[in-house]
C-alpha cells in the first residue's frame, strides 16, 4: 500500500477544503464588545472564517480597531474584504462617525454591502466602494487568488506567497487615495491591507498625507519596507510596530510588517486604549498581516 507522507497528507486535505469554501458564505458575529452585528463572511475569503468565534480569526485587527477608532470617527478601510475592521469601526465610531470600504473584489464587496444594510441605529454608516487603490487612475488588473480571496492583488505586484497561485483575473476601475477625497470625508484613520500594492497607493495619498494627516495601520511587505519608510518619514509620520503593545511601542526606523504610522505632530502622545476585560481577550495566533480576513 502507497503510504502518504504527513506533509503530502496535510496539502491533500487542505486543497479539498479549498474547494469546499469557494462560494460558500456563513453568518459570524463580531464580539459584544465591537457591537456583537452579523455579517456575511466567506472560508472563500479565508478558511479560518469558518471558525465561529471572530476573536479567534483576527485578534489583533479588532484590538487594533479598538485602540485607534474613536467616536465620530471617520475611517476608511481600505482592502475591507468581508468587512471586519470596518463594521467594528462603525460600531466604535458610533452614529456620529462614518466609514468608506474600499474592496477590490465585486464579490467580496456584495458581502460587505449586504452586512452594512442590517447595521444598527448606533452605528456609524459604511459606504461600500467596490475598486481598487493604486497609484493612479485607470483600469487595472485583479488576480484573484486561488487559495482565499483575501490574498487577491494587484497583477501590478507580485502579490503574497498565501494566494497559492491564480484562479482568473477580473479588470477593475483604480483609484488613488487623494482622488476619493473628492467624493468622500476625510479620513482621521485608514486601515491599508492592499496585499503588496501599499507602495502604490501611498504614492497616490500625497495630499492626504500632507495635509489631512490620518493615522495609518498599514500591512507593509518586506519588499516596500524601505521605500514606503522614505515615503511616510518625509510626510512627518513616526512609525512603530503594531503589534507591540501600546505601552511598549517605540519608535521605528524601518516599517514593520504591520505598521503603525502617527502624524508627528500627535506622536509624543499616542492614547492607550481602555483594556479588554478577560472575556473580550482573543487568541493571538493569527495577525492582520498574516491573517488577510480584515
């Protein structure tokens, strides 16, 4: 009998779920704390999104929202795909505040939509934009990803290593993040997941930058880590590393893999959030750089 190594054993069955996620959607709740909306969410996505509990899929993206959104925020994510960050930031921000989602993938964008029309009175509205963020404006392609859809890119960008190859390519309107100034408020904080394209689209964020000054939580590939530190250092941004906690964080010289970047001039004080109680702890075994649900 033809004996299957462990590692050819664990990619067999892998593949097989793969197949059983796509197309598939699911209802998760977001914890109380963040709301406790549903929302439509897809192991298409991510297969950790079959997991129930949403503190497990992406701990450190819903502690993150929860240091950073403040009420009446406005915040734009952008790189949305199912929606996490940004319907906990509608929560937090509250009525007063308002949230853009920019998502790349039609697909994913119907889920975010439908998610959004079911939001509560207290909170803030999402405004569901289905288009990708780049340098420039103009049609571009979407490599959709063949292993979850949170690692779709750019065809512009070698992408990650997560999207496991290709299942088709889809054309896309493009934007620049100063060009949806024109259309949207401005955001006090952006959420940038753009899976290797943030280098693209902080090229084409100089007037927000320069004179908007949103807070950025921004995932940053080794291959930009350089650059996009040139970039954010000579709009007067300080920059540390998100995933230490608030109360260790330093400042950084070269952009981390998730990247916190604050304007200088609010750098010298940056606020600590309240701390969760114990039963609002998630696990810390997946990341928003790592994790690609958002």
């Amino acid at each position: 009998m033809l004996k299957l190594a462990p590692a050819a054993v664990k990619a067999a069955a892998r593949a097989m779920l793969e197949r059983l996620s796509r197309g598939r959607v699911l209802e998760r709740r977001l914890p109380p704390e963040l709301g406790g909306h549903t929302l439509l969410v897809s192991p298409d996505a991510a297969m950790k999104l079959w997991r129930r509990d949403l503190r497990q899929v992406d701990p450190l993206l819903l502690r993150m929202a929860h240091e950073l959104v403040r009420p009446g925020a406005t915040v734009w994510d952008v790189g949305a795909n199912v929606g996490l960050f940004a319907v906990a930031a509608a929560f937090l921000a509250g009525p007063a505040g308002r949230v853009l989602a920019v998502e790349a993938d039609d697909w994913l964008a119907g889920l975010l939509r439908q998610s959004a029309r079911t939001l509560p009175p207290d909170h803030a509205p999402i405004d569901v934009l289905s288009v990708a963020a780049g340098g420039a404006l103009g049609v571009a392609d979407l490599v959709l990803a063949s292993r979850g859809r949170a690692a779709n890119h750019l065809a512009s960008v070698p992408g990650s290593t997560q999207a496991g190859g290709a299942r088709g390519v889809q054309k896309v309107m493009m934007v620049t993040l100063d060009w949806l100034l024109g259309w949207f408020p401005a955001p006090d904080l952006i959420k940038l997941d753009v899976e290797g394209a943030e280098l693209e689209c902080l090229r084409g964020a100089s007037t927000l930058l320069g004179r908007h000054r949103p807070t950025l939580l921004c995932e940053i590939s080794g291959d930009n880590a350089a650059p996009a530190g040139r970039l954010l250092a000579a709009a007067g941004y300080t920059l540390y590393d998100a995933n230490q906690p608030p109360e260790a964080r330093q400042p950084c010289t070269m952009p981390a893999w998730n990247t916190l970047a604050i304007p200088a001039a609010t750098a010298a004080a940056p606020q600590a959030p309240q701390p969760l109680q114990p039963s609002q702890q998630g696990s810390t075994g997946d990341e928003v750089g790592t994790g690609r649900t958002r």
